[in-house]
C-alpha cells in the first residue's frame, strides 16, 4: 500500500464532542464529532463501514485553512447504533441537517466519501437546508448516489441469511482486511489502517448498522426519481472518482455527473475506492483546487 508523508491528526480520536440530534419521528441519537482548525467550515462524511478515521491521512492538510469538522454517521464510529433501521441516506442526512442547524454552520462545504458523499447530496436536499445559504459547496468521492450504481456482487446482501452469518463469524479484523482489501483493489492494507476501520465493529450493534445501511443503498428504487431530486442541488458539487473503483465504478460516476446541474467530474489515477489513504495527496491536491473556488 502506498504510504503517505501528511501529518497524523494533533487531536487525539478519543477526545471529541458529543451532540443529542433528533430527526423527525424518530428518538434522539447522539452523535460523535471531531473539529479541527480554523476558517470557513467543513463537514466530514465517511462512507459504508468507515468512520472518522478514515480521513487521519487528509485532515491535517484541510485544517491548514478550513475549521474541519469530522462527524460519525448513525450507527458508525462512536455515535450511537439504536436497532431502529432507519439507515438509509436520507434518514441519516436528516440528522446531518439536524447536525448543521443546531452547531449554526454557514458557508459550509460538505465533502463525503461513498455513502457519505450520498448523504451530503440528500442533506442539500433537507428540509432546513434546501433553499437556505448554509452549504455553499459540495464533494463527494466515489458515491453510490444512484440506484444499481454500486458493484452487483454488494446485492449479496439482501439475501436473509449468508451477511447475517458471516458478520456473526467473522472478528472485526478480519472483516476489517477483506473489506480494505476489496476497496484498495487487492493490495493488502496496514496493520494500522486494519485496526483503525476494525475498532468500531467492537462495539454492540456496529455490524447490524451496517447491515442495515448497505442494504438500504443495495435495495434502493427508481434511479429517473432519483436523479430528478438531484436537479434541485443548486450548489457547485465536485465529484471525484478513482478511475480503478471496483466498489461504485468510474460509469456510475459519469451518471451522477450528468444528472446534476452544476458539477465537474475529477477523474484521480492509481486508486480504487479509498483515495484517502491509496492516493492521499492527490486527493487533498483536487478538493484545494475546488475549495479555494
């Protein structure tokens, strides 16, 4: 795996902040976060079975200028994992709205790496936020964000009972491996980026949050309406995708391309599904350009 020079985050990861957020009709959730720096904000989204530490090898960059602001989505990382199912992108960007409201964060760019970077198109779309100035930008890095996007061996799955046993054999290392190890296109991942994704799926409920959340992204319908919501984002959004992705392919990001009104497609080199840490520096080098826009 290629290693990468940038700087490990100053804060250490157990020493972030809390916040009670309720989305409509649903029990409130508390959710973790972590901010660095100072400057306009940005707001972090990690993708399906990450958490904050998979922005460790960019954050330091993005804080040189930006008040970064690293969240755990519901039922990842140390935010809570209530067994409610709703994991969907649209349930969680209802929090993440909720999130936005409540710390009163304007000029915002939302940057979200896989299921994050869905989350962070839904959230645009809000109730709270659609039609306010609070998201000024948007990024997003390899994301399903259309239905039938991602790769069809992921429908897997929706079957009743192989995932469910599995998860509930599999230790958390070892999930962690074959998950990275797909991700990265075959090439065999740290001891320390193993550990860092694996610690999460220690704790009571993680893997059943996944489980929900990766079936809420495999059985989702109707890609026309889909892409018809996505006509409303009025913010600039750049999508970025590894041109090797063998988790949400390169075609699936001209797709989202084409279905919103203003984006560019950044097409990286030499990564598959994980530029954070395969391609670190080009990936910083790429969101600089559309940060400083």
């Amino acid at each position: 795996m290629p290693t990468s020079n940038l700087a490990a985050p100053q804060v250490p990861p157990d020493k972030g902040n809390r916040i009670s957020i309720q989305a409509p009709g649903h029990e409130p959730v508390t959710l973790y976060y972590e901010e660095q720096g100072a400057g306009p904000p940005l707001l972090l989204l990690h993708g399906l079975g990450e958490s904050i530490f998979t922005w460790r090898e960019i954050l330091p960059a993005l804080t040189a200028s930006h008040r970064v602001i690293a969240l755990d989505l519901k039922g990842f990382g140390r935010s809570d994992k209530p067994d409610d199912r709703a994991y969907s992108a649209d349930d969680q960007a209802a929090l993440v709205a909720q999130f936005i409201v409540k710390q009163d964060l304007r000029d915002l760019t939302l940057v979200g790496h896989s299921f994050g970077g869905t989350v962070a198109l839904r959230t645009a779309l809000t109730d709270g936020i659609a039609g306010t100035a609070r998201i000024r930008r948007i990024a997003v890095i390899g994301a399903p964000a259309l239905p039938h996007t991602a790769a069809s061996h992921l429908d897997l799955v929706m079957t009743p009972v192989v995932p469910d046993a599995m998860t509930g054999i599999l230790p958390a290392k070892a999930m962690a491996r074959l998950l990275l190890r797909e991700a990265m296109g075959g090439r065999e991942p740290s001891e320390r980026l193993v550990e860092g994704y694996a610690a999460p799926y220690r704790d009571e409920g993680a893997m059943r949050a996944f489980l929900a959340t990766a079936r809420s992204i495999v059985g989702e319908r109707d890609a026309d309406a889909v892409a018809a919501r996505y006509r409303a984002v009025r913010q600039p959004v750049l999508i970025v995708w590894c041109r090797e992705d063998p988790i949400v392919p390169l075609r699936s990001g001209k797709r989202l391309a084409a279905a919103l009104p203003r984006d560019r497609l950044a097409i990286l080199e030499g990564c598959h599904h994980l530029p954070q840490h395969e391609r670190p520096r080009q990936l910083v080098r790429t969101l600089t350009r559309f940060l400083g826009r």
